[in-house]
C-alpha cells in the first residue's frame, strides 16, 4: 500500500510506460514498461540467434531482443542510450542477467565482468556509458569482479548506424587497447563482456580481440538486443 508520500509523488509524478504511454500500475515489475508490453517485445528467433553467434568472436554469445527499425526495442535502446534512463540498464541487466545463467550457468565462475567502452569526449557528451548499467543490473545476479575501464576505447570513432558492413570493420578498427592498469592481471581468466546492442559485430570484436591478446582464458559476450535482418 502506497504511504502519503507515495501517494502524492504519484499523483504528481505518475510513472509512465515508455512503450505505451500508459501509467504504471503500483504492482508493475518495474517502473519503466508495462509488464504486458514487456512480454510482447520482439524476441530473437532461434536461427537468428544462430547467424548471431557466426559474427562474434567470444567462446559463448546471446542475446535477447530483435532490435528493428521502429520496433519498441528499438525505442527501449533509445531512452536508454539517449534519454537519460540509464537505470533501465540495470534493469534489463538484471532481467537478462538472469536469463544468461539459465543457458549458460558456468557464467557465475567467471572473473570478470566489463562493458565496451565509449570514447571520453562521447561518455562526457552523454553523461554515463549505458552499457555499464546493464553491468551493474548483470552483477546484482552475479556478483563477480566488475571492472568498467578494463578495455579503453583510445579514438573517436563515427556512429556505426549508416555505415555498410566493411565500413564499420575500418571505422572501429584498433579503436580499443587494455588498460595498462591490469597489463598483468587477466591472463588465465574468464571474462564476460557487455554491450546494449549487436549489429555486425565490428565492434564487440574488436574488444574481445583485445582480450585475446593478453592472453584471457574465455570470452563470454551478451547484448540485450541484436539487429536481425
């Protein structure tokens, strides 16, 4: 039952469904989507899931959403990335977390979790890197070692939204390098990597290349949602 407070701050305050514009019910999982609209976001089909797995590089990949042009997902990504609701990160984090144990549940031995990295002048232009939200909702289920400046992105690069397939390879090529900071403190371990959304895979590639040169032991990766053709 809502106190006196509550009751003010949501009839002043109401949270709203930023799918369907409706007001959140007090009993709603969360306070950014209607459960309904929730359970009916596009899912990534099996096969598309397959191709997925084709384009990145890690030892184990998934990830949940079929993010489209106009689809919801694609509007769920947007309020994340760009309207400062970075805490639906550790909400889908969290919820996608807990999805990722159940297929792959040797995950919780892992050693390190970290996010893809945004460039400085675009973390400060945005205020927070989204990715290590979800991190931070993956790790309320995990609970491992979470390191957000593990990998640095050390140029700028341009947005891979327009770019064609090879075009996105070259644009975010040698982008990435380790933090000298743990030069000698990840060979041998298990590390799960994390961003928002996958498209090609040119750039969660070129992290985990990274990785696997300092010589870590296994490369998990999981995105919340990929762009499925």
């Amino acid at each position: 039952m809502l106190n006196l407070y509550d009751y003010i701050k949501d009839f002043f305050f109401p949270k709203i469904c930023i799918i369907t514009n409706n007001k959140l019910k007090p009993d709603n999982s969360n306070e950014f989507i209607e459960d309904t609209a929730f359970a009916n976001l596009d899912k990534i089909k099996p096969e598309e899931l397959i191709e997925m797995r084709t384009k990145v590089k890690s030892d184990y990949f998934n990830s949940y959403l079929s993010f489209k042009k106009d689809n919801s997902v694609q509007a769920i990504i947007h309020y994340l990335k760009y309207n400062g609701f970075f805490n639906l990160g550790a909400f889908l984090g969290s919820y996608f977390g807990s999805e990722y144990i159940k297929t792959f549940p040797r995950v919780r031995q892992y050693d390190i979790l970290c996010p893809v990295p945004l460039f400085k002048t675009k973390l400060r232009e945005r205020g927070y890197n989204q990715s290590e939200y979800i991190c931070n909702g993956i790790n309320s289920v995990l609970n491992i070692s979470q390191i957000n400046d593990l990998v640095i992105r050390i140029r700028h690069t341009k947005s891979q939204t327009n770019l064609k397939y090879f075009e996105r390879l070259s644009n975010v090529k040698d982008a990435f390098q380790l933090n000298p900071e743990y030069k000698n403190n990840i060979s041998g371990k298990n590390v799960l990597l994390v961003d928002d959304v996958m498209t090609t895979g040119a750039t969660i590639n070129e992290v985990i290349k990274v990785l696997r040169n300092e010589d870590v032991k296994e490369i998990s990766a999981l995105t919340i949602a990929s762009a499925c053709k």
